[in-house]
C-alpha cells in the first residue's frame, strides 16, 4: 500500500471516528471534546501507536487550519450588533473575568514556583470557555433570566478577550524565556501584536468590500476560507499572531460588510472535520509519562483557575452593577473549558519546543477535568439562582 493511500484511508477513518464520537457523546455524560483527545491518545504511540508513520507531520497543517477557522469565528463575535446587544453589564464582565483569571493563574503558579514563562502561556489559557457546554446546559433546563442572559452574553465573547490576553502573554513568555535584550523583546511581541492587526487591516477591509457583493452559497465559501488561509499564511510570514490576524479579519468584516454573516456561516459548516482531526492528533501527540510529570502543576492550575473565573466574575459583576444573585452564582456557571483551550496550548507547545509536552499535557488534562465537572457546576448555578424552567432554553 501506497504512502498516499495511507494517508487517505486514516484521514477517512478519522472522520468517521469523529462521527462516531457525535453518537457516543449524546449518550454518555462525557463531551465529544475530551472522547476524542482520548480516541486520539489511545491510538497514539503512548498506547497502541497504530496511526500511520509520519501522521505527526500532518499535525501542524491541520491544527493550524482548524485554528485559523476558530479565530476567525471568535472575531466575528465582536461586532457591533453583537457587543450592542449583550450590552454594558455583560462586556466589564467579560473583561473583568478574562483579565482576573489570566493574572491570578500566572502570579498564583509563578508563586508555587512553576517556570515564569510557563506560568504565562497557562495564564493565558486559563480564561478560555466552552460556549457549546454552557448553551447545552442552558437549553437542557430550559432556563431564563438575568443570570442566564448575563452568561449567555459573556460565553459569547469571553473567548475573543481571552485570544487578545493569551497572544499579548505569550509575547510576553517568549520574551522573558528568549535570551534577547529588553527593546529586542518588545520588538517582538510588537511585531506579533502589530502584524496581526496590519493583516487584518490589509485582508479584512477588500474582504468585508467583496462579501456583500457575492451571492451566497459556493462563492462565499470560496472567499471565506480564502480570506482565513491568506490571513493565516501571511501573519506567519510575517513572524506575526495567526489566531489574532484571523480575529482581526473576522471582526473587520463583522463590522463593514452588509451581508457580514455569510462567511461565517460558511465557515461554521467546514470547521468541524477539521477540528475532528486536529482533536484526534492532539491527543495522539500526548505521552503518558509528561501527564504524571505535570500532576501538581496541573492541580495548582485547576484551584486557581476556578478562583479566578469566580472572583473576576463576582468582581466584575458588582463593578456593573449586576444583582447579587447574578454575580455570586456566575463564576461557577463559566467553568467548562473545551477546544480553544487546547487550540491556545498547541500554539503555546510551537512557540516553546521544550515545554509543548508540558503544557499540552496539562492543559488536556485539566481541560477534561473541566469538560466533566464545568456542566454540573453550570446546572447547579441555574438551579439554586432559580432560573431553571423559567425561559426556553433559547440563545
């Protein structure tokens, strides 16, 4: 048999996995997420190793790709409209929480004597949510009232703040962690920072121009996922952010198309293979023996990260002016933590060779702990607010 033909048929199995995945999930209390991170660990070489020779080379084009994609939809949540309609409330939240758990993370593991520069890229990690947890939750109890609307609104966000906060500490990281002198450093987290923002400037702008221009269908998903991978590919080029350029292009056409929803629609309906097979190789690229290594590390990032996401949420919630009832209980219902998580640490686990088996394996680790226990934690805090059964469920 053929390289290519190997390549091709774990490809197709993969994706069928994925679809198997979707049927499990909806059976077990046990998110699609984390049973195909443990798919791809079992059929890594930390277990079985039955993936093809050479399946890790593939890793990057994916993860890359299905990053871009997450980017780009994360940026199309900061549009006016959408900022509008969560309102004022809901955005000093969100960005109370993102900051405070992102501080809180990197000073707490910094303090247990965790690396600084891995403190950093954890911190950066730490405020990334699980929209599609927390609305399954939502509709399942058939919830309704301010403290639903409240987290409906911040999980719709959050993500987006904590991609700008994640990008600017890894800078940061990378700085401290790289053996160049002070101005060399800030250059460096300039270029990452100002490049993503150029990019988005030089692709977003034309894009948003030619989006309400284009009929839907075929055209509009040809230049939506042109638009991420020019994006993409120039950002790296440029030695700049990829997941921020994504966003920036993504917020960009949000806010000056007409017809600004249609790429995102197109997108939407092309992610999931790609983030079946990016989750799958990510659990592949897992070692058992990193996972033992980082068990206090990770238990320490557990603690805090749930402190942080209470006391950002509860803080930011009396800052807004929120009812009391809505800030004690919101801090537990933002507590799943899915993909974009792993995406972050992939990144992190490219910009630092030598820590990727850590942080990838922690950031798993503590990603399923999260995944299992954060929904219990959301039904519990709609529950004892009493909002349960008192609306549709809707979003």
């Amino acid at each position: 048999m053929g390289e290519l033909d190997v390549i091709i048929i774990t490809l197709g199995a993969l994706l069928l996995l994925g679809l198997l995945g979707d049927l499990v999930a909806d059976r077990l209390p046990i998110p699609r997420v984390t049973l195909l991170v443990l798919a791809g660990l079992v059929l890594g070489p930390a277990v079985t190793d039955a993936l093809p020779d050479g399946a890790q080379d593939w890793y990057p084009f994916v993860s890359n790709l299905a990053l871009l994609m997450v980017g780009f939809l994360l940026g199309g949540k900061l549009s006016r409209d959408t900022l509008g309609r969560v309102g004022r409330p809901v955005f000093v939240i969100s960005v109370f929480e993102v900051v405070g758990t992102a501080l809180l993370v990197a000073a707490g593991l910094i303090a247990l004597g965790v690396r600084p520069e891995l403190a950093l890229v954890l911190g950066g990690v730490a405020p990334a949510s699980a929209p599609a947890a927390v609305t399954n939750v939502v509709q399942e109890l058939r919830a309704g009232g301010e403290l639903t609307d409240t987290l409906l609104g911040v999980v719709a966000i959050d993500d987006a703040w904590g991609l700008i906060v994640f990008s600017a500490l890894l800078a940061a990281a990378q700085a401290l962690g790289g053996e160049t002198g002070g101005w060399e450093a800030l250059g460096h987290g300039a270029r990452e920072l100002g490049g993503a923002a150029l990019v988005g400037l030089v692709v977003g702008v034309p894009a948003a121009y030619v989006t309400g221009r284009l009929k839907p269908g075929e055209p509009t998903q040809s230049e939506a996922l042109g638009v991420v991978l020019l994006a993409g590919g120039l950002a790296m080029w440029m030695e700049a952010s990829f997941l921020l350029a994504a966003m920036f292009v993504g917020a960009i056409i949000a806010n000056l198309a007409s017809h600004h929803e249609r790429p995102f629609h197109e997108i939407e309906h092309i992610e999931w293979p790609f983030m079946v097979l990016f989750f799958v190789l990510a659990g592949a690229s897992l070692h058992l023996d990193a996972l033992a290594t980082v068990g206090p590390i990770a238990l320490g990032y557990i603690a805090l990260r749930a402190a942080g996401l209470y006391a950002g949420a509860y803080g930011g919630g009396l800052a807004a002016g929120t009812p009391i009832r809505t800030s004690r209980w919101l801090g537990a219902a933002i507590m799943p933590q899915a993909g974009v998580a792993l995406g972050m640490a992939l990144v992190a686990g490219n910009a630092f060779p030598g820590m990727r088996e850590s942080i990838l394996s922690l950031v798993v680790a503590s990603t399923v702990v999260f995944e299992l226990t954060g929904p219990i934690l959301t039904r519990l805090a709609l529950v004892r607010a009493g909002e349960a059964g008192k609306g549709t469920g809707g979003v």
